[in-house]
C-alpha cells in the first residue's frame, strides 16, 4: 500500500483492524514520517517513544487501558489494606514502644494515606476509560507526546486561545498535530479532539 506523509481521508478515523499487517506497518512509518515533517520534536525521540510498544497500545488502546487503571486500582488497595492492618497492629504496642517506633508508625501512618489517594486516582481513570466519552486512543497518542517532550526536557502545559479551540501551547499544539496525524476514533465516530487528549496527559505529568 502506498501512502504519504500526509494522510488521506483525515476526518476519517483510522481502522487498523481492517488493515493487514505489511499496511498497518506502513500507516505507523506513515504517521512517523509526518511528525518529523509537522512537528519540531527530533528524529531520535520520534523514534525513541514511538515505538513498538506505542503501536501496540494504539492498536488495543480501550481495553489495555481500562484493565492497566482497574488493575493499578486493585494493587494500591491491596497496599492500602496491608497497611491498614500494620497500623491497627502498631496499636497493639504498649505506649512506650509506640513511643519507640513513632518515626516509623509515622511513615506507616502517611504510606497509608497515598496509597489511598492512589487507589482513588485509579478508579477514577479507570471509570473515565470505561465512559463513552473517553478517547482512550487520543490518550495514548497525547501521552507519547507528553514522554517526547520530558525526553527533550520541554514544558508539558496546556492552553486554549480566548478565540478559538486552537491550542496556546508547544505541548498542545504538537498534540493536535499528532492527533491529526494518527486520526484516533473519537466518542462522536470522528477524529478525536486533540482538548481532552492534552489535559489529562498534562494531569498525568502532574500526578507523577
């Protein structure tokens, strides 16, 4: 299949499950190609982020993910619950050994509490990739671009113009761009914006 740098057909969203492999090969050099034509990020970390494994996600974006948030949500509550029970042990202590370990009980006490929050976090992504106004492949897309820029040591923020839905940012104009480019299905059976792609890649830089 021949296919340029510029995508044909670019309102429509791309569907590799009715490509075979030799083509879906060729749309993903296709769309690197066109980054490095489109974009100022380096050739290197192009290569570096788009890789095997971004192809992989793109291709099996809405189940990977959901499982990946469920699965992170039931470890941290895992985590959050065998602390729990340390805790409620620790009091078992008589006061002067309380006393003793307070440093420790202490950190016990905070380990509790993030892993907590970390569990919420989760369910919460896990929930917003269930919905049928999630965009989960845009995610994938935004976040390659969030990991290019960290690799490149460029500022991930996010912004609109006053007038318009066009992106002020580095960071989202490069996501509209590589959105365009990839054409990730959206909630609507179009091409996802590229709005709630770059916010929640900037809230994950955020959460760490």
């Amino acid at each position: 299949m021949q296919m340029s740098s510029r995508n044909p057909n670019p309102d429509t969203p791309i569907d590799l499950s009715q490509m075979g492999y030799e083509d879906v090969f060729a749309y993903f050099e296709c769309c690197e190609a066109a980054l490095i034509e489109r974009t100022d990020l380096r050739p290197e970390t192009i290569d570096k982020v788009f890789d095997a494994e971004f192809r992989s996600d793109f291709e099996q974006a809405p189940r990977k993910l959901l499982e990946s948030w469920r699965a992170q949500q039931t470890i941290w509550t895992q985590i959050h619950n065998a602390l729990d029970k340390a805790d409620r042990l620790a009091k078992t202590l008589s006061p002067l050994e309380q006393q003793f370990y307070d440093t420790c009980l202490e950190h016990v006490s905070k380990a509790k509490v993030g892993s907590d929050e970390a569990a919420k976090q989760a369910a919460e992504f896990a929930s917003w990739v269930s919905r049928g106004n999630g965009n989960p492949q845009a995610d994938v897309v935004a976040r390659a671009v969030a990991a290019a820029f960290e690799i490149e040591g460029r500022r991930i923020t996010f912004g609109r113009k006053p007038s318009s839905r066009e992106p002020s940012t580095d960071f989202g104009r490069t996501v509209q761009i590589a959105i365009e480019i990839f054409r990730p299905e959206g909630n609507d059976g179009k091409v996802a914006d590229w709005t709630a792609p770059a916010q929640n890649a900037v809230k994950l830089v955020k959460r760490g």
